[in-house]
C-alpha cells in the first residue's frame, strides 16, 4: 500500500514582510493539533540567522542559494528525507527566500521523481501592506523588485496582506485595488496584523491535482479527480494534471503539440520515451520552449505533467491522444 502524500504548503513574500511569524504561528497551531510538521527554510546567505527559532523541528536547510534557481535540483534530492520512514511529517512548509519565485519551487515540487510523495495545497504569498505602494512604483523600486513581486502576488492561491496596522484607509483602498487587478477573480486577500490569521484558513486547499487516464476502464470522460483529502466542493482553478504510461512518441510531433498548448497552461515537465533517437528523456517546458535530456535511468516510467490555471483539461488530452499518439479519441 502507497504512503500518502504529503500536503506541502509554500510561504512566499518579498523581504520583511512577515514570512517567518506566519510560519512560527503555523507550527505552533500544528503542534496544539497533535500535527507532526516539517520545514525547509531557504536563505541566500551562508548562514540561516533565524534557524535558532525552529530547534528541535524536522527541518530542512538550504543555504547559500535560492530554490527558484541554483539549488533547486538540491531540493528535489533533499525532499527524499521526508520520505523516509523515520523522518515521517503531517504536512510539510517550504519557506522561500524573499526574492524566490514560487512557480520554481512548485516546479521542483512536481518533478515527476516526487510526483507521488508530495501534493500542493497552496502557495501563501505575504504583501507587507506598509511598503506595498513603495515597492510597485516606478519612482521608488527597480524594475527587478516589481517584476518580483509580481511574480510572487500572481503565482499566489491565497494573498496575506500582512501590517495593515501601519496603513490608513486611503492606502488601503489602493493596495486592494492594485492587487485585484493583478489578481485572478479567485485569489482570496486576508488583511493581517503580525501574520495572525486561522490556521484553517491557510491550510484550505486551493489548488489540484488531476490524474488523466488513456484508458477505456477510466469513467467521466477519460479522466479522474484523486482528491480525497478535499472537503470542498468547489472547483480549484490552479491545477497540476498529468498522463503515465504512454507509448514512445515522435519528438517533432510531441514538441510541436507542447508549443500549441493554451496559455492557460504555464508549466510542462516529465518523461518521454522517443522513437527516434530512442530512449528516455526527461523535459522541460516554459515559455513555449522545449528542453530536453537523456536520462541516466532509462528504467522510469512515462509521465507528462502539466501545471496551469483554469486548463481545458478534456481537449487537452484529446488532442494529446490524437495529435501525439495518434490513436482515436475514447
């Protein structure tokens, strides 16, 4: 019998803007639940200054680097310990560095090597509600920090607001109309004062994962919801789906079909088999680009993951059987 998955919870935010309390708050909340947590703290520097805080947690740290780029194959392999019997945790929280992008870390997190131990429910981005309006203009912030936090505020499933005790009505009427516009309808904004927000709130699950069958034995239209865990009864518009066990496919024809994929769908990984030059390869795909590598193990299983936003997930995979592997639709 296959182990759960570990729910994985991502805390997101620019510098300063109150990560590390929500997380402090979080265990101790866990803890009054009975809950066995683990952490992976991230820090640039050499050194985790704030490590003291988490003693005698499962705990996890990477230093000297960013997970959204110079380490981020160290946390696929590093993610192995929670995977171990003795190190068994509950639930599992990735803190990112204040200028991490939590797209990477979600991408390391559904590397098809991991697809089976870990399931995102969420990714937290933080906005220090003092320094919000500063941040986002042209006159007072570099270009690079306002692509940052856009890049943190729209990857987000659930937006804290965080020091809202430091602003006045009229700035706060910006700010939520600044982020809505950056926002999809769903996202939810929860003012904060010093992260205090209900557990039950941050450990809703807002985003899926949709496990997508070829095959004729599989009911509603050829794919199926593994979402046990999920009490509410609403759809999740941030989705991670995927396809195993396909036959080899041509590299033109599947590239191709990549390339055409919607925009709704941000990110592509996983394993092929190639006809021709055959053999396993793992890929990448971002931006309408394709990457693509022999692997070492050529004993894995196929699997095409895809994460995106509101994905026509049906005519995805039909057009998957039909334009890739050329069979009939079921």
């Amino acid at each position: 019998m296959s182990q759960p998955k570990i729910p994985t919870y991502i805390l997101s935010g620019f510098l300063g803007s109150g990560k590390t309390t929500v997380l402090l708050k979080m265990l101790s909340d866990f803890k009054s639940r009975g809950l066995k947590p683990g952490i992976v703290l991230n820090e640039l520097g050499q050194v985790n200054v704030e490590g003291h805080m988490f003693k005698g947690e499962k705990m996890l740290e990477m230093l000297d680097g960013c997970i959204c780029c110079t380490i981020q194959d160290d946390l696929r392999e590093e993610l192995q310990f929670f995977l171990q019997e003795e190190n068994a945790v509950d639930i599992l929280l990735i803190e990112g560095t204040g200028v991490a992008n939590p797209k990477e870390i979600l991408e390391a997190l559904t590397d098809p090597r991991l697809r089976d131990g870990f399931e995102t429910q969420s990714i937290i981005s933080l906005a220090d509600a003092s320094k919000f309006l500063e941040y986002q203009s042209i006159f007072s912030s570099s270009r690079e920090i306002r692509e940052m936090l856009n890049e943190q505020i729209t990857s987000a499933t659930l937006i804290l607001l965080n020091k809202m005790d430091l602003v006045n009505e009229k700035t706060k009427d910006k700010i939520n109309k600044k982020l809505r516009k950056q926002l999809k309808a769903e996202v939810e904004i929860i003012e904060t004062v010093y992260g205090d927000v209900e557990l039950d709130e941050l450990l809703k699950k807002r985003m899926s994962t949709v496990a997508v069958s070829l095959s004729k034995e599989t009911g509603n239209a050829g794919y199926s919801h593994h979402e046990h865990e999920d009490h509410h009864h609403h759809e999740h518009p941030f989705k991670a789906f995927k396809i195993e066990d396909f036959p080899a496919v041509e590299r033109i024809r599947f590239e191709k079909w990549l390339k055409k994929l919607p925009e709704s769908v941000l990110r592509g990984k996983g394993m092929v088999s190639l006809a021709s030059p055959s053999g396993l390869y793992q890929f990448q795909f971002a931006s309408k680009e394709v990457e693509m590598e022999r692997m070492e193990d050529q004993n894995c299983r196929t699997c095409l993951i895809l994460i995106g936003y509101n994905m026509p997930i049906e005519e995805i995979r039909v057009s998957f059987q039909q334009e890739v592997l050329q069979t009939v639709s079921i």
